[in-house]
C-alpha cells in the first residue's frame, strides 16, 4: 500500500460503492467492459465465467442516486497489449481511476491521450511500464486530474508545456524514463509528490520547486544535474522524502535541510558535495544517506541521535574526529566506512541492540573491539578491516550467533584466534588476515559448517592444519598463507573452488596426494615452502586449475606436461626440470600472488548476469588496458603438449550473405587453426578463441563452444545482433566430435560501453552469461568491441522475473530455496533489494532499463 500515491488513496477511500450484488451496468458500458474483455488475456477478466464486469478483478463500480456506473478500471500485469484498450477504456465517461501499469501498450498515439483528457472526472492515470515511448505528448484536458504516473518506459526528449493545463495534478511520477534538458519548471505549485529519477534530466536545481510547499516527496535521483544547491528549503516545511543522490551536485549540504522537522528519508550520495555535515539532525529522520562524496570535518554530535534512526551511510567520505557517543536505539545500519575517522570505537553501541549491520573498515580507529558488541544479538555483518585495532579479539563476538560476515583483517590483533569464534554457525565469511594472531588454527573449526571463505593469511600462527577443517563442506576458498605452519596437511574440502594459498609456510615432504581430490579449485598456491620430490602428475588431471604456483621449495625431477591454459610457476627449484616436450611455460605474472577474499553474493544468474554487465560499463578503461595486455600475453602459450589432429567438420554454413567473406573463409582452414594451441588468443568460461589466418591472408575469429553450451548452439541468434560494437557470426561449422564453432571477423571499430549498451537497449531482453575481461578484443587501446558475451535469449526467463515485479510480497519466490531458507532477514532484505535493480534492468521496454552506471551506484547504496 505504501507504494501507492497518497492522492490516490484518498481517491479511493471518498468513492461511494454499494454491494456488488446489486451492480448492474449500462448497456453502453457493459458492451465497452466486454469488449475490453474480448482484449485482455486474463482469467480474471473472463465474461464466461463471470458475465457481470463489476465483479471482475481491479473493477470498480458505484452506484450513484440513478445508475451504476464503472468508476475504477485496472489492468491485470501483463494481460493486454492492444492500444485500442485505452481508446476503449477511455469512452467510459464515469472514469475516476485508470490503470494500466506493466501492460505494454504502447500508448505513443497522441490521440489516444488527448481522447482520455476528454474524461471530466478521471483523477488517477497510471500508464507505468506500458512500452510509451518517444517524445512526451501533451496532456490537454484532463480538467480533474490528481496523480499521473508514466514511469518505466522509453519517453524521451525534453518537458517544457506539456502538463500546463494539469491546474489539479498534486502526484508526478516520471522516473525510470529518458527524459533530458532541465527540470521542469511550469508544474502545479500545489505538487505533493514529484518522482524524476532514472533521467537523463540536466542543468541546476530549480529554484521554482521552492515554491511548491505542499511538496511531501521530491526525488532528483540518478540524473546529470549540477551546481550548488540553493540554501531555500525552508520553505518545503512538510518534504518528507528527498532524493538527489547520483547526479552531480556540489557544494555544501544546505544547512536549511536541518529545518525541516518531517524529513524522513534524505539521499544525497553519490555527488560532489564538500564541506562539513550540517549541525542539526532532523528529528524524525529515519534514512540518512551522504555516501561516496567529499565531505569533511567531523561528525556532528547528534547525528547518529535522532530517536527515529533507522540507517546512516557515510561511506567513502572524508571526515576525520571520532564516532558520536549518542546513537538512537533503533538503528539497524551504521556505515562509516572509507574516512579519516579516529578514536576508539564507541562501547555505547553495544546499547543498540537491533544493529545489524556496522561497518567501520578504513578508518584510523585504536583501541579494541568493544565486549559491549555482545548485546547486539542481531549483527549480520561486522567489519572492522583495515584500522589500527589492538588487543586480543573478543571472545564475545562469539555470541553474535546471527553474524554472516567478520572481517577483521589489517589490523594490529594479537594472541591467539579464540575458540568462542567457531560457535557462530551462520557464518560465511571469515578474515582475520595480516594481523600479528599466534597459535594453532582451533580444531573446533568444524562449528562453522556455513562458510564458504576463510583467510588467515599473514599471521603468525604455528601448528598444523586441523584435520577437522575437512568437514567445512561448503568452503570455497582458504587462504592460509604467509604463517609459520607445518605438519602434515589433512584432507581438505572437495568444495574448494577459488583458491587453496598455503604458501609461505613451514611444510615439507612430498606434495600430498589428497589435492587429487580438488577437482573444481583454480588456484593453487604452495610456493615458498619446503615441499620435495616430483611434482605429481595428478595436478596435470585437475580439469579446473587455471593457476599453479610451485616456485621456492625443493622440488625435483621432471615438471609434467599440464594444459596449455594452466599458468604454472616453477622458478626457484633447482632440481626440477622441464620436460622434453618442452614442460610448462612460466607465466611472467604468476608470481604475483592472488590474495584477499572474494565475496560471493547467491541471487541468481538474472542477478548475477546484470551485476557482471554493469561492472564492466563502469570500467571499460580498466578492462580495456587489460585485455591489451591479456592478448600479449596469451599469444605466448607454446607448445605444452602436441597438438591434436584438426576435427572433422560434418557441417559448415555462412550466416552473413556478404561474398567477400564467404571467398575468404575456408572451414577446414579454421579447423586447423583450432587443433594448434599456438593460435588460441583467449578463453572464457564457455568458449575458446583461436585466431585462423585464411589462404589469402585474412585474419579471423574462431570461437569453440564448450560441450555443454554447443548444445544450445546460439548461432542464429548471434546472427541476428547488428552493430558496430558486437561482433556478427559470419559461420558456424559442426564438427564430428560433437564440437560447435562460430567465426567472426576480426574486430575493427567500436567501444566496449557502446556494444554493452546496444544489448542493454534492444527490446527482447538478453541473459548476458559470462561477460568478462576475456571478452573484450581492441584495435588499440582505447578501442574495444565485445568479442562474445555468450548470449542467449532471455525473453522467457525475463518474463516469468517480471510477473513478480508487480508483486513485491512475492519477490522472495526468485531467490534460491536453499539460500532463502538459510539467510537471516538482514541478508534476505540485501538480496531483495539487488533483485529490484535486476527486474528493473530485464524490463520490455529498453527505456524503463537503468542505465549501467546507474546500477552500480543502486548495488553500491
């Protein structure tokens, strides 16, 4: 209900109704209630089984002192497509309330709108997510008119009169649209809610909307405005929610937000606002949020005081002095992390028992963890990473049995690791890395059944590794390294998959034979030990391991032939020889050590796929660069084994009709290049790229589909992808080992962000699989297309997360059973809103998408 405008509720509530027993319509408005019906696709509108239009679902009659008449009409969510619906809908002259939310369509007619301006009564109109695309018409007419909602769709271009004959709109809803040029400034000043976020809108705050006093929510966020912001609000005495996160904003924050006694929801991260935090918290604050600017000073005495203080974010800031003492009772997130923050941490915060989530990581705070922290029984995540925090650590943390995710590494933490830890079975994540910890690693280890990442890296603890460590069924990647262990290593969990870093250690004797067993790790790093004799050749089996790291320790004989995409690192053996088939190459960069930890969020691959794309928008130079050296690098995988004899093709066919590269191409030629190993140019977690040089010299292309993928073999669908910065399929070659492979060209012009936004806007939705570095090929470096985003078409998978997106009580049903039974609340609500922005980026219209930056700023609040 909270979703719904306020006017419209009140709209609601005023209709006189009477039983709907006794409804009987017009015959004129019958006929038009049973066309529509002949027009929708729901159960719920069937005149079969229900002949009267007044006891369908989402219609509304009231019967006044002479006749029944249809005053509410709303579309069941993906029931209708055909505009003629509006134009129907609209005749029904007794309108009061019309919804057509997340039905598409496509409404872009102007005499659609202006036939229902013609309705003397219609209050409510919301058209949200109904594919209404290109420029905003005009809405003449619509005399009584309180809330329009046009929100998640593809309107475009500027606002300048098209809602001036709008004297009565009190709710403005256009967000998650492509709107550009300046706010507009010739609105209704009796506005209560103005919503314009997910624009494109540009230029300075307007001063106008000061005058709008009756504002109660405003909401500038993800835009491109700019300039300082007037220091005015005191005159919007009832704002109650206000949003200009994301734009560009700098300056101060103006002092007269302070002023405003019913603010309860003030987002202004993610700007370039500078200059202290303002002195006078609001009172009846409840969401606080100044993230990832450039303010300064100290934290205000009272800010985290506010007796209705829900959750405060001040992440990458740059604000110096200590944390306040008086913190409200109901705060369940606190982050303050990435400052200058000094001093110790508060013991009062132990008296904020509904905490849930406190992060004070990069900061310059001493002392030591407060026992205090015990009372705060519903801690989720606790990270402390990267102080100077001393002294011993708690054994009350032990009592925090709700917490998911500990991260005390780089800090200053002595004695020994305690015992109390390995009572917190919900826990997954677990860092005490580089810290000054001594002692054994406690056998009872085996308590925290839950986690999936231990790195204790850089210590000094001693002893063996506990054989209980094997039970940790679910651990993903242990880091161990840089201690002074020793002993015999146990059997370690077959879960291993990202990394097993047990270097820099005091073990020795032959390399064990139980790392067999880790079929699905990547990463195995045992350098600067003392292991002796031959490097086994069951590492060679490991179908996973991508990275090898034997350097410094004592091993002899001959190094085994390993896969040509295993980087091994042998350097600092002096009895270890290469083979005469010429052994494994060193990486140049592999004796870099992979460190840290990886968080592992569980949403899904929906999410999952639109997180990978949304990092890459945000870091094409990075990834570009990247790949330049990538390619360099990759070229110099010689020779690790004789290669195989080309496969045979069984089929080959062009998909392109241009006959300059059906002349070049030659697909046994392709398939020759395929069986070297010299020419493979990259490789993802699907495909390998091979780089074939045709009879008359051309260069193209070649990508092998892993066997699992080729079996969907997505050939005509990449086919049908045209533009610049995505690379067409040219041909497709079966082969007689069941092998699939496609060739390109090879790429000439085009921007990473560019092909990535070509996908992002196309109106059938796409899953993008595996989007990564590997992906990205150049012609220089600054140059970039997507060599293949292992794409396939997502339009049922989009379809059956969207019908949720109109049920948010439902939302949880997306989410993995397993993941949804075992997370805390906190960690649902955390999932819940990475799942909003997911829906909203798998959207039918291209327009309601977010755009990419957008939705890492959305990932990061």
């Amino acid at each position: 209900m909270s979703s719904l405008p306020f006017i419209l509720l009140l709209i609601l509530l005023t209709i006189p109704t009477t039983p709907t027993t006794s409804q009987t319509l017009p015959q004129t408005q019958t006929n038009t209630m049973l066309s529509l019906s002949n027009l929708t696709l729901s159960p719920l509108w069937d005149q079969t089984k229900q002949p009267n239009p007044c006891k369908w679902s989402g219609v509304l009659c009231s019967t006044s002192s002479s006749a029944t008449a249809v005053i509410g009409l709303s579309f069941p969510p993906s029931s209708v497509s055909d505009p003629q619906a509006l134009s129907l809908s609209c005749t029904l002259s007794s309108l009061q309330s019309l919804d057509f939310s997340n039905n598409p369509i496509n409404p872009t007619s102007p005499t659609l709108i202006s036939k229902c301006g013609s309705l003397p009564n219609l209050k409510s109109l919301n058209m949200s997510n109904t594919s209404f695309s290109g420029p905003l018409p005009s809405f003449t007419g619509f005399p009584a008119l309180q809330s329009l909602d046009l929100s998640r769709n593809s309107l475009s271009g500027p606002i300048e009169s098209q809602f001036d004959s709008l004297f009565d709109i009190q709710s403005l809803n256009l967000s998650f649209n492509v709107f550009s040029g300046p706010i507009p400034t010739s609105l209704n000043l009796g506005l209560r809610e103005l919503r314009l976020s997910n624009n494109n809108f540009s230029g300075s705050f307007p001063k106008r909307l000061f005058s709008c006093s009756n504002l109660t929510i405003l909401d500038l966020s993800f835009n491109s405005l700019s300039g300082l912001i007037p220091d005015q609000f005191t005159s919007l005495s009832v704002l109650n929610t206000l949003l200009i996160s994301s734009n560009h904003f700098s300056g101060g924050i103006p002092p007269s937000i302070s002023a405003l006694k019913s603010l309860s929801w003030f987002g202004a991260n993610q700007n370039n606002f500078t200059g202290p935090i303002p002195i006078g918290i609001p009172k009846n604050l409840r969401t606080l949020d100044l993230s990832f600017n450039g303010l300064s000073g100290p934290l205000p005495a009272d800010l985290l005081s506010p007796p209705l203080l829900e959750s405060v974010d001040l992440t990458s800031n740059e604000l110096i002095g200590s944390i306040p003492q008086n913190m409200s009772r109901r705060l369940f997130r606190v982050r303050l992390g990435d400052n200058r923050l000094t001093g110790a941490i508060p013991p009062v915060v132990g008296e904020v028992s509904g905490l849930q989530s406190l992060e004070l990581d990069d900061n310059r705070l001493k002392g030591t963890i407060p026992a205090s922290l015990r009372n705060c029984a519903n801690l989720t995540l606790l990270n402390f990473a990267n102080n100077s925090l001393q002294g011993e650590v708690p054994r009350e943390l032990g009592e925090l049995r709700l917490l998911v995710v500990l991260q005390l590494q780089m800090n200053r933490f002595n004695g020994s690791i305690p015992d109390e830890l390995f009572q917190l079975n919900a826990l997954v994540n677990l860092n005490l890395s580089r810290n000054a910890l001594t002692g054994p690693i406690p056998s009872r280890i085996t308590g925290l059944q839950k986690l999936q990442t231990l790195s204790v890296e850089e210590n000094s603890l001693s002893g063996s590794i506990p054989t209980s460590i094997g039970s940790l069924n679910l651990l993903l990647e242990l880091s161990l390294g840089a201690n002074e262990l020793s002993g015999d290593i146990p059997l370690l969990p077959v879960s291993l998959s990202t990394a097993l870093n047990l270097s820099s250690n005091r073990f020795d004797g032959p390399i064990p034979q139980s790392f067999y067993e880790l079929t699905n790790l990547e990463v195995l790093d045992i350098s600067d030990n003392g292991f002796t004799g031959d490097v086994p050749t069951f590492l060679t089996l490991m179908r996973s391991l991508t990275t090898l790291d034997l350097s410094n320790n004592n091993l002899s004989g001959i190094l085994p032939t390993f896969p040509w995409y295993v980087r091994v690192n042998h350097t600092g053996n002096e009895h270890l020889k290469l083979s005469s088939k010429g052994g494994s190459i060193d990486d140049h960069r592999s004796g870099t050590k992979r460190r840290g930890s990886l968080v592992l969020e569980i949403v899904g691959p929906i999410i999952g796929a639109i997180l990978v794309a949304g990092a890459l928008f945000t870091g094409f130079l990075w990834l570009a660069s990247k790949r330049f050296d990538q390619v360099e690098d990759e070229s110099h995988l010689a020779e690790v084994a004789e290669p195989p004899p080309p496969p045979k093709i069984t089929d080959g066919r062009f998909l392109t009709t241009n006959t300059l590269h059906r002349s070049n191409i030659d697909f046994e030629r392709a398939m020759e290049a395929v069986a070297d190993p010299t020419n493979i140019v990259a490789k993802t977690r699907f495909v390998k790229y091979y780089n074939a040089v045709m009879p008359n010299g051309a260069s193209y292309l070649v990508k092998k589909l892993e066997r699992e993928f080729a079996r969907a073999f997505e050939s005509l669908e990449l086919s049908k992808l045209r533009n610049v910065n995505i690379m067409s399929a040219l041909a497709c070659v079966r082969t007689d080992d069941d092998g699939a492979y496609l060739l390109y060209e090879r790429p000439e012009r085009g921007t990473l962000f560019e092909g990535l936004a070509y996908l992002h806007g196309r109106m059938s939705p796409m899953v993008l699989l595996d989007v990564s570095s590997k992906n990205v090929f150049l012609k220089s470096k600054r140059e970039a297309v997507v060599g293949d985003v292992e794409i396939c078409k997502g339009t049922e998978l989009a379809k059956w997360a969207l019908q949720y997106s109109s049920r948010p009580d439902e939302q949880e049903q997306i989410l993995d059973a397993c993941v949804r039974a075992e997370s805390s609340r906190a960690v649902r609500s955390q999932m819940l809103s990475v799942l909003k922005v997911a829906l909203r980026c798998v959207s039918p219209s291209p327009g309601a998408r977010p755009k990419m930056s957008n939705v890492v700023r959305l990932l990061s609040v």
